[in-house]
C-alpha cells in the first residue's frame, strides 16, 4: 500500500478482517478520512488505515487501540481513549461533556508533534479551535485542575459562549460524553489521563461505560445535561452558596476579565 493514496473499502476488510459494514461506518462518521467516488463508494486514505489498524506492523488485530465497534448499546471497559477521545475528534456538529474531574489532558501527539505524551495537544484547546471553527462545544465539570483552568483562562475571553460554554458545577459526578446529539457515552471515566487509559505508572482505571445510539436515552441525557448547564437547578441547590464561591476564586486567580 506504500505506493497508494488511497484504498476501496473491499481492500481495507480483506486487509484487517472486519466487516464491510465496520470499515463503511468509520468511513460515513468521519472517524478515518475517506471520500466518495462518482459511483458512490468509499475510498479511505491510506495513512490513516495503516495508523489505525497497526498494519505497518503487519499486524492489525493485535493493536493497542481497538476498531470502533458501531451498535446501538454496548459495554466497554477497555480502549476509553479510542472509544470516547476519538469519538470526541469525530464530531460534526456538537460535542457535549460531563465529567467530575477535568484535567490538563492531552490528545495523543502527531508524528510532527513528537512521540511523549506532553507533546500532544491540549484537549480543552482542542475544543476551543472546534468551537472557533463552528462546532457547539459545552462543558460541565464539578472539579477542574489548576492547569486546566490556567490553559482555560488564556483563550477564554476569545471565545463565543453561544459556540463554547463551560458551567462549573459542584453536584456534578456524572461521565456522560453526547456527539452530535446522535451518540453518547456513559460511565465511570474522568477526563483524565488515567480515566482515559494514559496512565502515567500503569495502563490507567479499571473503568466501565456504555456507548449508545438509543434516541430514547440521548433525549433524556442531552435533557438533563440542558437543564444543568442553563442552571435550572441553582436556585434550590444545597450547594448553590459554595459553588458561587468557587466560580469567583476561578474568576479572580484564572479566568481574570471574563464577566
């Protein structure tokens, strides 16, 4: 394939042993870069292929990061990384995030960047040039780190809220990540680095979710994440006090001149 740009769908199931459906799936949401012929079938760029299968390895089903299985509803426990931050890159329209902690993740690094996970790419920057190029970006965290508020601060000011907007929120424990309004995952993992399998000493968390396309279930998610994140539920809050105190200490040490 070295001399190939691209490669038809047919090759790529005869090269990684998955199904016609799978490779089409992940050519249809964006996940590996591919376009349409005149006839109407999928070409995907080879780079791409050979990164994601391992092929240059010559051997695909052995790789680190799994294949994205598309089904309606179906438990992960491994591969967060691949399953969620990848989802996440494959947004088209709208990325909505709930998470505790939120830390200074980094996307894996490209071969320009380097190979140490530091070289990567901030994940809230990330989010921010998404925002920037017109996606709908919203956040709810309950426990953001300093360096994250600090990579947060620098940009923020810059930003249309209508496009990114963050809520910091104490109640807040859910993980729930929705794509496009059309996706979501729900679980136990942070946006961390060892929620996302990027331990610094070990492969990271034993974590659980679920990855669902079930509208009924996306309704009620993006349902209850709505009424958060638009404060429907400050007024009667316990907690309303201490996370008013938190929001000025973040405004006053990280996020200066921001209203």
């Amino acid at each position: 394939m070295a001399n190939k740009k691209y490669i038809n769908v047919k090759d790529v199931v005869e090269l990684t042993g998955h199904s016609l459906e799978d490779i089409r799936k992940l050519a249809s949401t964006g996940v590996l870069p591919a376009h349409k012929t005149r006839r109407g079938h999928w070409r995907l760029n080879v780079d791409a292929v050979e990164k994601y299968f391992d092929i240059q390895n010559n051997n695909p089903k052995e790789s680190d990061d799994k294949q994205i299985n598309p089904c309606e509803t179906r438990l992960i426990m491994e591969n967060h990384y691949q399953e969620v931050i990848e989802r996440i890159r494959a947004a088209k329209s709208s990325i909505k995030i709930m998470t505790g902690d939120f830390k200074r993740f980094k996307l894996k690094p490209t071969a320009k960047q380097g190979k140490n996970y530091n070289d990567g790419t901030p994940l809230i920057k990330y989010l921010m040039e998404k925002a920037k190029q017109g996606k709908s970006v919203q956040i709810i965290c309950s426990k953001p780190s300093f360096p994250f508020l600090t990579e947060f601060g620098e940009v923020y000011k810059r930003m249309n809220p209508k496009r990114f907007d963050v809520r910091f929120c104490l109640r807040n424990h859910a993980k729930v990540i929705i794509i496009d309004d059309k996706l979501a995952y729900v679980g136990s993992a942070n946006i961390t680095r060892a929620g996302q399998g990027q331990g610094v000493l070990s492969p990271g968390n034993f974590e659980a979710g679920i990855i669902t396309e079930n509208p009924e279930y996306i309704s009620s998610l993006k349902a209850h994440f709505s009424e958060i994140i638009r404060g429907g539920y400050c007024k009667s809050c316990h907690l309303a006090d201490k996370c008013q105190e938190k929001i000025n200490y973040y405004k006053a040490n990280f996020l200066k001149d921001i209203k």
